[in-house]
C-alpha cells in the first residue's frame, strides 16, 4: 500500500484506540495475575474452562474450541495436553471422524472453575464493571457484538 494513501488515524480515533488497547492490555493482565494468584489457573486455561462448561456435556471439537479461543493449532494442542497433564481436561477421540478429536472436562476441571468462577467475577466487578454506567454497558455491549459479527463474517 502506497504510504501516502494509508488513512492515518485522526488524533481522535488515535486516543480511542490507544485507550482501549492500554484498557484491554491492563485489564487482562490484572485478571490473570488475580486468577493465577487466587485459582492456580492461568487465563487460557480459565478460557478453556470456561467454554467447555458452556456447552451441556463438557465437551468441545478441538477444532471448535480453537476457534472460539482464535488460537493456533499447536497452541491448542500444547496448552490441552499441559491441561490434561494436570487433571484439568481429557482428550478423547472422535467416534465419527478418526482424525477429529474432543477436550472433555473433568470433575477436577469443573472444581477448579468452580472455584475461580466467583473470584474472577469478583475481580471483573472490581477492576471494570463498577466504573462503568448501565447505558455505557449497554453501548460497549453492543459496539463489541457489531464488530465480533463483523470479524466473523470477514475472517481474515
């Protein structure tokens, strides 16, 4: 791309940007400390948790739950077995497919998120959500789901 085309940003769009990645970098990083601290889990394996007991039996296609997580392959499949090494997640082979394979969470996994769960809410409540109103929630809600659809339909 020709430099003198790029649409540079306008200082406006400039301090929003910088603004939310200095917020999305600090509140991620404060929430991890908090999780490892609080929980002994780092925040992927809280992600991975997490999205495993959001579906009824525990169980995600490891392809899916790559998907979900927006990671890599090999990320997926070292930090699965690092999991699985501790108790937290079983792999099982698919039945269907002989190449696709399950994360199955287990007792310890749902102990542990169990146990993290209120935490991490605690730590959401208090680094984030108590600073903001119901109408910029509401606002931040929508403006997050506009432009995730809009990555979903455009993936590169």
């Amino acid at each position: 791309m020709n430099e003198a085309a790029v649409p540079w940003l306008t200082p406006d769009e400039q301090r929003a940007w910088r603004s939310f990645v200095r917020l999305n970098e600090r509140l991620e990083g404060r929430l991890a400390r908090r999780l490892q601290t609080e929980s002994k889990l780092s925040a992927a394996d809280y992600a991975v948790l997490v999205n495993l007991t959001d579906v009824g039996d525990g169980r995600q296609r490891y392809q899916d739950l790559a998907r979900e997580l927006e990671w890599e392959k090999s990320r997926m499949s070292h930090h699965i077995a690092r999991m699985a090494g501790r108790g937290l997640v079983v792999r099982e082979d698919c039945p269907d497919d002989g190449r696709g394979a399950y994360v199955v969470i287990t007792a310890a996994g749902r102990a542990a998120i169990e146990t993290a769960a209120p935490r991490h809410v605690t730590a959401v409540r208090e680094l984030f959500l108590d600073h903001v109103t119901p109408a910029e929630l509401r606002l931040l809600a929508e403006m997050s789901e506009r432009i995730v659809q809009r990555m979903d339909e455009d993936p590169r």
